[in-house]
C-alpha cells in the first residue's frame, strides 16, 4: 500500500536568505510557518561582516516575525579579507554567531566584499577551527576563462581541497551542492565535511533554464547542471548519509529584477519547498530518509538538537495550491514551480498529541 501519511520532527533551513526591510517582512512568515530554524545568510547590501551588525539583522528579523510563529534565525557572519578573528571568537562565544559564509568575489548575488586571495583569510580559519564554527561556502571559482559549469568542480580542486587539507578541525559546508563533484568531495573527505541541498536542484536540471525559451525563474546560482548531476544530489539526498542535508537556498529578488536583459541569480521556494521534497523522497521511495534530511542531519552536524516540535505530512486526491507569486510592497517574486502538482499538505502537531 502506498504511504499517504507521516510525522517528522520540525524541518529547519540550513541556507537561507532572508533579505531585508519590505522582502524580509514578505518572505519571514513563509519560512517561519515552515521551519524551527534557519541559517541566516549575510549577503545583505552592505553586508553583516561584523558581529554587531548580526545582532542588529537578526532584531530586525525577530521584530517582524508574525505573532505566534516561533522560529530561531541562526546568525552568520560575511567573511572579508578584513575579517578580524577577535571579532569572529566574540561573536561565536556570545552565541550569536553560528557560521562564517565564504563567498569568493564576484561568484553571486552581492558577492563583491567577498575574497579574492584566499590565503587572506586562513588566519580566521584557524581561530574559527579553535572557537569550532563551520565555515560555509559558496563553492564556484571566478575565473572568466572557466565555464561556468564548470566552476563548482574546479573550487573543489583549486581552492576548497587546500583549505580542507589546512585545517582538519575546521566544520566546512559546501554551500548548494549542485554537481557529483560535490557529492564525491564530501563523501571523500576524511571528517568534519557536509554539503547542502536545495529543493530546486533536486528537480530541475539545466534545461529547466534553456529549453523551450529562457526562463529567468530557473536561474540561480551554481546554475543546475546536467541530469546525471541531478541524479546524484537526489541519490544523496535520499540516501539517508547524514553529511548531506537541506538549505533551501530560497533567494527572492523582485520579478523585475530577474526578468531583465541581465536577470539576477535566486529562486524563491521557502513557501513550498516541503511539500516539493515530500513528492521528491516518496518518488524514490525514500519517504523514511526525509526526516534526516529536512530535520536531524543538520542540527546533528551543527551541534544542535534536532526540534521537538513535529509536523504531520499528508497526501491528498487534490493537489495544494500555492500562488505562483508573492507580493511585496515594490511588486512581486515568483514562487519555485516544480513543474508537477503537489499533493502533499503538513502540519504542526500540536505539543501533546506529539508527546
Ligand atoms: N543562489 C543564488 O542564485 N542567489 C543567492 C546567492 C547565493 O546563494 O549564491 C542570492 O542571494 O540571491
Ligand atoms: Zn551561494
Ligand atoms: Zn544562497
């Protein structure tokens, strides 16, 4: 019989970007009515490169949080080549910062404070190995001479191989996986070593993007490769190894702004990305390794609890309906389409009946 019904403990976001003012009160209640936690990311215009600017973004989040949602934004620090490790050992010994996000200059969206020279920063990188906080990463090189399907492939060879060889003791997150290079980096690392996953790159492949006319709403970066890259990020993801969990990367910008001459890189998929991965596991047959994916793995690399709160998923005849757009005060964002009706539906359990 097939199964049209399960309960998971709370899913969390390991990589999401909330952005800021207006977009951040238009998209905060899809992600708090969704998940217990989320993994901040900084790439804000200008970005959160000190702590205090964390502790100042992390109360703008929680001052429009809807009343009755309770949801923890887990603050992360942008690294700079100016990045001062006294700053970086106060901030993840206060508690307020749970990871530094490595963005190489110019790879994505507000990247241009990002480094350049990566020895810059190995003297973070050893404070941030003694203070134990994960490094993430937005893994793609930069170089205009290498093609841009390429790029995650050769970070892992030129830039992340060497970092990852320096310091042993160092938590890394390998942002977005999106090819089996990843996959195969990860799985081959001795310790210490995940990757993220989003939603979108577990269904779409790169024609998602190019066939049948361009369509902007597919584009985000790293770009979605090939099938058989598709495979293995779903073959991992369904796997059940626990160095691979869920960040949504859920990256809203406007419509306009992605339906351009120059569209911008994002997807927005917070508001159904659950529902999204409960069809992606159950169409591998993979529904009992969901709940390490969306909601243990991640807490258990992280060092943290898994959530106690549990949700109830469910299949219906009818398929759930979500907008295709969300509006903000300066228009819309175009919610992730997987191509497919979805019809699995979930909700909070309450406390008792979880008990
Ligand atoms: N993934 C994306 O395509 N875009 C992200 C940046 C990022 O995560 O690289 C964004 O901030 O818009
Ligand atoms: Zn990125
Ligand atoms: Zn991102």
């Amino acid at each position: 019989m097939t199964q049209t019904e399960l309960t998971i403990r709370q899913p969390d976001d390991w990589h999401l970007h909330l952005r800021d003012g207006a977009m951040l009160e238009a998209v905060l209640p899809h992600t708090s009515a969704n998940f217990a936690r989320a993994i901040i990311m900084p790439n804000l215009v200008p970005p959160v490169v000190r702590t205090e600017h964390a502790q100042a973004y992390r109360e703008r989040i929680l001052n429009v949080l809807p009343a009755g949602h309770s949801f923890e934004p887990l603050m992360t620090l942008y690294l700079t080549e100016a990045t001062d490790p006294a700053d970086v050992r106060k901030g993840v010994e206060s508690g307020l910062i749970t990871a530094l996000k490595l963005y190489p200059s110019g790879a994505t969206t507000n990247s241009e404070n990002g480094v350049r020279d990566f020895e810059k920063i190995y003297p973070v990188l050893e404070t941030m190995s003694e203070v134990d906080v994960p490094l993430l990463v937005h893994g793609e090189v930069t170089d205009a001479d290498i093609d841009i399907f390429d790029r995650e492939a050769v970070f892992l060879e030129r830039v992340l191989s060497p970092i990852r060889e320096k310091f042993p003791e160092l938590r890394i997150v390998l942002e977005h996986a999106t090819t089996s290079h990843a996959i195969d980096f990860v799985k081959a690392a001795k310790a210490r070593t995940a990757a993220t996953i989003t939603t979108h790159h577990l269904i779409i492949n790169r024609n998602a993007i190019l066939a049948g006319g361009i369509k902007p709403h597919y584009y985000c970066l790293p770009v979605a490769k090939r099938e058989t890259h598709r495979l293995a990020l779903r073959q991992a993801a369904t796997s059940g190894d626990p160095r691979f969990f869920l960040g949504t990367d859920s990256a809203p910008h406007p419509d306009h702004a992605k339906e351009s001459a120059c569209g911008c890189a994002g997807i927005y998929s917070s508001i159904n990305t659950i529902n999204c991965l409960a069809h992606v596991f159950e169409e591998d047959g993979a529904l009992d390794k969901l709940e390490g994916f969306t909601s243990l793995n991640g807490p258990a690399f992280y060092k943290l609890l898994p959530n106690e709160r549990r949700i109830r998923l469910f299949k219906s005849a009818d398929p759930v309906s979500f907008p295709d757009k969300i509006q903000f005060p300066e228009g819309t964002v175009t919610v992730f389409d997987p191509g497919y009706p979805l019809h699995w539906q979930h909700e909070l359990v309450a406390a008792a009946a979880a008990a």
